[in-house]
C-alpha cells in the first residue's frame, strides 16, 4: 500500500481522486434511467414485468410479484436458528438506539393566548430498496426498516430483484420480516425506484424511498427527488483509521481491508503521525491479502483509492480527517477521546481499538446508512429523524394579535404585500 507525505498538494489530490466515485460523475447512464422511468410511469405493471425479465431474466405477473408467507417460512428454514437469532439481537441493538432518537410534539401556550408548538408526524408509507445480486446484506434491510418502524411509519414497502429462480435471497427475507416490513416485492433496478416514486397497479406510492443500489438506482433516486423524498445518492464505502505510533499495526490494517473488500471502487485510508505504523501497516496488509478471500478485489480497491498518509503533527492529521470527511473513522491513539472532540466531519466514528467498523456495520446499534463522498460535511447518518416530519402550530387569541397586528401591517406594507397587510388588518377594523 503506498505511503505519502501529507502535505496540501497530497491533500488535494486525495480528495479530487474521492469525487471522481460519487455518482454525479456517471451522466452516461442518466438518459437509460430516465427511459425507465418514464416507461414505468406511463405503463406501470407492464413496464415493470418486462424490464425485470429483461435484467433479471424472471417472467413476472401480480400474483408472483408479491413475496408470500410460504416463501418467507420457507427462507426460515434454510437460513436456520442460529443466525435468526443473531439477527433478532442485533435488531435489538438497533432498536434501542434509535429508539433514544424519537422526537415528540410539543406546545407552548401563554398567558395572552398565544400557542405555539411543533406537531411531529411519521410518514405514511416508505420504500426499502435492497440490492439483490451475489451479495446478501441482510445488516442493511435492518438498518433501513427499524428506524422507520421506530418513527412510526404506518407502511414500509420493500422491493428487491429477485435470483434466477424467481426467489429472494433467504437471510433478506428473514432480517425483512424480523424487522417489520409489511410488504415485500421481487423488483429492482431503476424500475423499482420508478414503481415507488409514481405508483403501479401492483406497487403503490411511497412518500419516501430509502435504501442503497448500484448506479442505475442511485441515478433513479435521484431523478424522482422532489416526486417523493430520498435519504441520499449513495457512493462506495469507504475507511479512514486515524492513528499514532501507539496504534496496533494488525489491527489498522485489518480494519482498512474491511471496507476494501466491498468493491474496487471503496476507499481505504491511514493517516498517521508515525512512519514507523505506517509502514508495519503496509507489511501486513501484505500479508493479510494472502489469505483472504476477496483479495483480488481488495488489491485493486487499494491500488486505486488506497492511501497511507504520514503527517508531521497529530493537528495535521486532523485536520486531514475533518477535510475527507470519510463514512467511517476510526480513531488509534493514546487518546481518542480528546481527538474526538475535534473531528468536526465524519459519518460514524470508533474509538479506541477494540471498536473496529464492523461492529457498527452489524451490532452496536447507530444505523450504518451513513454519508460517503465527503457529504458528512453536511449529512447525517439515517435516523429516525429522516421518517418523520414536522409541521408548525400557530395559535393566537384576538388579545394576543392586537398587541402585534400593527407591527405585522407595517412589515407587510414594507414588502409591497397589502394583501398580507390587509389580512390582519380585517379584525381590527372599526365597527
């Protein structure tokens, strides 16, 4: 893995090799998505059956669209109890968190009359999108539904390719169900995000569509926001282990592998204060990428978004880490808390040693949809708060106008607005 100085120009073209994986650089593939989904719009069902047998190679109608109680029992008891059982406390885990995120209604009411609150709502139905494909990541139909069950939601739609065979991977069905979707269809790609975002004869509308995909998905949702709502365009996962001379090298590299073993276009990054780490890092991802199986995608994630950056202060660092606003940072060092305190920018962060990415990816508890591609510089994780929303109470008494209207007539007036002005001015008129 190759080791760098950082300096600004090594900063600079860190951060401009990131932007390149976001999904804003891939407008090549925007007009087949805007075909789809104007194809679903326009013929729904139709549309729908046909791009999953073109992509899918599944032959489709309303009656198999929907995954039944059958297949559900059936995937039960292929996944078996051991691994339902991880799942029910991992989602335990999951719940208790969010479960501390809720927010609540509340009311002011004055003397005057005057009353004025905030009237918090959950929304009405969300779509769960959940990639299909080789890889099965039941952790993230957990992460998706809970917060939204949490917050209320009166209906969660899933939707998610299905295999060859016409079946959803059995630990998805599983985590769905444990979590608590209420229905579930063999549907992916763009025409799935198109099913959620205008509605089908089979599929009905959601308010809002969650949940992360490959490009063409990516480039859906964020075609259809402002149709419905989205919770963000996700891009590939990515590390940051911030670390000095007391950090264990084996334990660095080993996290930094975690995240490139997703795909070649995940990032992996050390910064630290101690050449020495850096280059015990470097020896033993070597040997690390003997033994594990997806080694071949790993070298080629390092080779291109791979970087151990050595820094002349601990400040320096930092400062680093706040600029890439990485997904997941890790924090090695004889203090971390104290470093903690001055990370202004990150989308999950571990501290210490023993709190390696992976326990947040599965266990603890705080939800693993996070900001990529240096937005946690302006996102936040996924939460309940993303399921709700809020809506203003305004309440005056006549007594409490009065003393006010005159004020609000004037400042109406100064904006050119007499029928603003006009408005309060109404109730107050002589008789």
């Amino acid at each position: 893995m190759r080791i760098e100085k950082l300096d600004e120009n090594t900063k600079s073209n860190l951060l401009e090799d990131l932007l390149r994986r976001s999904p804003n650089s891939y407008g090549q593939y925007e007009e087949s998505v805007q075909e789809i989904l104007r194809n679903v719009k326009e013929k729904r069902d139709e549309a729908l059956f046909a791009y999953t047998k073109k992509f899918d190679g599944v032959d489709m109608d309303p009656s198999s669209l929907v995954v039944t109680k059958e297949e559900i029992d059936e995937a039960y008891g292929i996944v078996g109890d051991e691994l339902v059982g991880i799942i029910r406390r991992a989602l335990k885990n999951i719940e208790s968190y969010h479960a501390k995120q809720m927010q609540y209604s509340w009311f002011d009411s004055r003397p005057d009359g005057t009353i004025l609150g905030q009237k918090v709502t959950a929304l009405q139905r969300v779509g769960v999108y959940v990639p299909g494909g080789k890889a099965a990541y039941p952790s993230s139909v957990l992460m998706n539904i809970m917060p939204a069950k949490v917050a209320g939601v009166e209906e969660i739609i899933m939707v998610t390719p299905p295999g060859k065979d016409g079946k959803v991977t059995p630990t998805t069905l599983v985590a769905a169900n444990e979590a608590g979707a209420d229905r579930i269809y063999k549907v992916g790609g763009a025409q799935a995000i198109g099913a959620l975002a205008y509605g089908t004869e089979s599929i009905p509308k959601v308010d809002k569509i969650v949940g992360p995909g490959n490009i063409y998905v990516a480039l859906a949702k964020k075609a259809v926001y402002g149709h419905v709502s989205i919770d963000s365009i996700a891009g590939p996962s990515e590390i940051l282990v911030l670390a000095d001379e007391t950090a264990n090298p084996r334990y660095v590299a080993a996290d930094l592998l975690s995240q490139a073993e997703h795909d070649e276009l995940a990032s992996a990054i050390l910064v630290t204060t101690s050449m020495k780490l850096a280059e015990k890092v470097s020896a033993q991802i070597d040997e690390f990428l003997k033994e594990l199986s997806r080694s071949e995608i790993i070298r080629k994630s390092l080779d291109n978004y791979g970087h151990i950056l050595v820094a002349d202060t601990l400040g320096d660092a930092i400062d680093a880490a706040n600029a890439i606003a990485s997904e997941h940072l890790e924090i090695m060092t004889a203090n971390p808390f104290d470093v903690m305190t001055r990370i202004r920018n990150a989308g999950a962060i571990f501290i210490g040693e023993y709190s390696s990415e992976p326990l947040g990816d599965y266990f603890a508890g705080p939800n693993h949809v996070l900001p990529t591609n240096g937005t946690a510089k302006f996102f936040s994780p996924l939460s309940v708060d993303d399921f709700i929303k809020k809506s203003s109470i305004i309440s005056y008494s006549r007594e409490a106008l009065e003393e006010v209207h005159e004020d609000i007539e004037k400042f109406a007036k100064a904006e050119h607005l007499t029928a603003h002005a006009n408005s309060i001015h109404v109730r107050f008129e002589e008789k």
